[in-house]
C-alpha cells in the first residue's frame, strides 16, 4: 500500500502545496495553509492489470426524460436566484460571512417549501433545536412543518435523511459536519470536502435537494465555502455590508440558470424580508441634484437594477493621492482615471479621489465605466448632472465607448422610475421607445464636451 504522504492545503481555497508557507500563491491569503493528510493516497503505482471494471451502460442525447418540475418555495427572490424554483436531486451551497443571515434566511426558505407542500429537513450543527425553535417564534414561523434535528455526525444524519427521503435537507453547517472515515477535525478542509462529497452523491441517488450553509472564513483552521465550490450545483453567496440593512443572494454557478442573478432582501426585526423592487431602494434618500452623484442603470443577472454612483474629488495634501472604493473595483477605477488623463486631458494628479456605491451594493459590471467616469467629473467640476437623466456604457482604453447589452431593459427600468433622458455609447439596442430620451455618445472627449462643455 502506498504511504500517505502529508500536504498542505490552503482552507481559503483548497490549494495544495508541497509545503508550508505563510501566504498561498494560489490565493492570495495569508495565513492559511495547514497541514493535513490527503483524503486518499490515491491508487498505487500498478497499472490497471488484466481485471476488468464492470460495463457502464451508455444512453444518447436523444433520449426523452420529463426533467421533475422545479419546486417553487413562494419566496420570489429566493426562486429566482435559483433559477426558478429548486431543482429535484440538485446540490446548492449557500456561502456567506458569519452572522449575514443566512440561517434566518434558510429557516425562512425551509418554512416556505414546507408551506408550499414539501417536506424539509433542517439540520442544524451550530445551534441546538431550541434555539433553531426560538429563531423560528422570532419570525412567526413556528407553526411551520419543518423538521428539526441538531446533528453533526454525518453518517447519522445521512442514515436518517435516508429513511425519511425528505425533498429537501438543509445542512447548516457544512463546516461543522464530521465523517468518522475521514481522521482530521471538522472543519478542516478534508471534512469539509468529504461531508459535500457525501452529501452531493446522496442528493443524486436519493433524489433529495441539498443545502449546504458555508461561513466564509478569515482565519486558516476553517475550510472556506470555495473548497466545495466544484463539487454542487448551485453556488450562492449572501452578501451585504454591515450597517447597512440590505442583504443581497447572488448565484455565482448556476448548473441550471442564469448566473449572476441576484435577489435582494432586507433584515429586519422579524427576519428578511424580500425587496421587489430594489431600484426605488438603492435611489430611496435622493433631493437635490448634487455634484457627483450619477444614476446608473445597470443589469444584475436578468435583472435591471439603478443605483447611485458617488465620487468625491478633493485636493489632496498626501504625496501619494488616495484612491478609495467601496463597492466597486480599485484597478478599474485607476483604469478610469488614466483613460479620463490620455484621452480627454483632464488630470487627477494631487488630488484625493473617493467613489461609493450607495446603499451597499457592488457592481462588477464594465457598464458602469461611463457612470463613474462622469461622476467623477462631476465632482471634480462641481457641476451637477440632470436630476432626470442616467448613464451607462463601456470605456475602451482608446476612450471610445463601448455598446453595451440589455439597453432597453436599462431604458425600461429607467422609465419606470421616473427619469426622462440617458446618456449611452453610440451603436446599442435601445428598441422601442421607452419615454426616455438618449443622447448616444462615440467616445469620451465628446462626452466630455456636450456634458460638461469643454471641460
Ligand atoms: P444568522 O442567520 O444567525 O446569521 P448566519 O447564519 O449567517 O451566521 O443571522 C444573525 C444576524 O441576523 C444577527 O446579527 C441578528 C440578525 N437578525 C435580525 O436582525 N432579525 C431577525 O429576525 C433575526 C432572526 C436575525
Ligand atoms: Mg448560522
């Protein structure tokens, strides 16, 4: 038999490396990377021999199978981060940092599959099921018909999830869950992807959906949510920033959906409740138009969604300027900032330079390079855009614009809440009128004239 040779695994990311060091080049992280023997040496160094395998059998493409219909929980937001309701024998993982909300958020889910006719398992490792009870009375949920089981021995919970078949079981959290093949502690990283490995294969062969919370960790004895990340379906990570009460389910895999779609919620004194209509939320406290701030009508998933960029520009006295961002990409803003100074003459040198996006939100998307950029020069003008207009489009290095997708949908939405012109790059689908007007724009230095003169 082959010696198990000891690794080191990165629990941020799952990296191997041959020995320790303080910081993953994987990843990144510091502090991480910690010693554990592999979950199996692997097969030994003989080849396959004259023994056969036994004969798989092979189907084509063509093949007819009804897929089971999807279950709808009734929480709107949910289902369609989802990809429209749960999918039978599918694994999904629900990341997030601890204490987001993402066991009042599957208690909630659990309670609404429950009420729409599914029977639901919830396991909870972290608390005892009074606690889990309490949490339910606390967002009137009690009379719900969700089972309960406080467990963290998987074989004991696999056993009794199999004698059940529920449609669905909710393992809160993965990181807590033990096997006793597997010799290392829970929550390393070889627990970790063993219990999800298990747990994925009995949610394939028994039929049942699968959810699995991760914590996103800082500290390297805990395995993070992204070691398992390859091995479900469905990966969602909740999201939101602290002190702010909005909380935001974003699917960053989708086995069968759209990715990137988001669901929008808000924590309050009884649990979350769903945001229908997130746009009027992240524009809620805006007056009088004001130098630096531009709305920007961008897409999340299939969804459009308007928020306020903020910039602020202020001369600095550090011989190295600040450059700070919340909400948004550091490097694309440099990015920005240097297109803005090659192609349009207008420097940031010696001052400060603050970008926000409100109301907590990040946007990832290369739509908003425009929105910044003129909030950006709105600030550093002191010139406020139209209170009724917003902006979207593409930057290229060369600062011509960019077409960018979904325009109408952008358009559209707009609409809905009131504005009444847009600025976009030339040469997009802007469909139908939609009640507002577009001025269509080719680059920047014409941008940067007929908005804020000659600049
Ligand atoms: P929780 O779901 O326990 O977080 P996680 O499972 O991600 O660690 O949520 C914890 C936070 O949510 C806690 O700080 C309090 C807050 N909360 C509310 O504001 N209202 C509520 O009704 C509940 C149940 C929790
Ligand atoms: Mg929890």
């Amino acid at each position: 038999m082959a010696k198990p040779i000891t690794q080191f695994i990165c629990s941020a990311c799952g990296a191997t490396h041959k020995k320790w060091s303080g910081r993953c080049e994987a990843c990144g992280e510091w502090n991480c990377i910690a010693e554990e023997a592999p979950l199996s040496a692997g097969p030994g160094k003989a080849a396959l021999g004259a023994a056969k395998g036994r004969r798989i059998g092979l189907s084509d493409l063509r093949t007819q199978e009804t897929p089971p219909p999807r279950r709808t929980s009734g929480m709107a937001e949910f289902d369609r981060v989802l990809g429209g309701g749960l999918v039978p024998a599918s694994a999904t993982l629900v990341g997030g940092d601890p204490g987001i909300g993402k066991s009042t958020l599957l208690l909630q889910a659990a309670a609404s599959f429950a009420r729409a006719g599914a029977k639901v398992i919830y396991v909870s490792g972290e608390e005892a099921t009074a606690q889990v009870r309490m949490r339910a009375q606390r967002l009137g949920l009690a009379d719900s018909a969700v089972m309960l089981a406080a467990e963290t021995n998987l074989r004991d919970i696999l056993t009794t999830l199999e004698a059940e078949a529920p449609d669905l079981a909710i393992i809160d959290s993965i990181q807590t869950m033990w096997l006793d093949t597997v010799e290392a502690a829970p929550g390393s990283v070889s627990q970790v992807r063993a219990s999800a490995h298990e747990l994925t294969t009995f949610a394939k062969r028994r039929g049942v959906s699968v959810m699995l919370v991760g914590h996103v960790t800082k500290e390297g004895q805990i395995a993070g949510p992204r070691v398992v990340e390859h091995m479900v379906d469905t990966v969602l990570y909740f999201e939101g920033e602290r002190g702010h009460q909005f909380r935001i389910l974003r699917s960053v895999k989708n086995r069968f959906g759209p990715a990137d779609e988001i669901g929008v919620f808000e924590m309050t004194g009884a649990g979350l409740a769903e945001v229908a209509n997130p746009s009027a939320l992240f524009l809620s406290d805006r007056d009088a138009p004001a130098p630096g701030a531009v709305v920007f009508a961008g897409m999340e998933g299939t969804r459009p969604v308007l928020v306020e960029i903020q910039a602020l520009v202020a001369p600095s006295t550090l011989s190295q300027p600040r450059r700070a961002v919340v909400g948004w990409d550091g490097g694309r803003l440099s990015m920005i900032l240097a297109v803005l100074e090659a192609r349009a003459g207008i420097s940031f040198a010696g001052l400060d330079v603050y970008l926000n996006i409100a109301g907590g939100l990040r946007i990832s998307e290369p739509a908003a390079d425009l929105a910044v950029a003129a909030a950006l020069l709105s600030a550093r003008e002191d010139t406020a855009l139209p209170r009724d207009g917003v902006v979207f489009g593409e930057l290229s290095l060369s600062g011509a614009l960019r077409p960018v997708s979904q325009a109408e949908n952008r358009l559209k939405e707009a609409a809905k809440l009131g504005f009444s012109t847009a600025i976009a790059p030339a040469g997009c689908k802007f469909g139908a009128a939609s009640g507002v007007t577009v001025q269509e724009m080719a680059d920047l230095p014409k941008f940067v004239g007929e908005v804020f003169g000659a600049g």
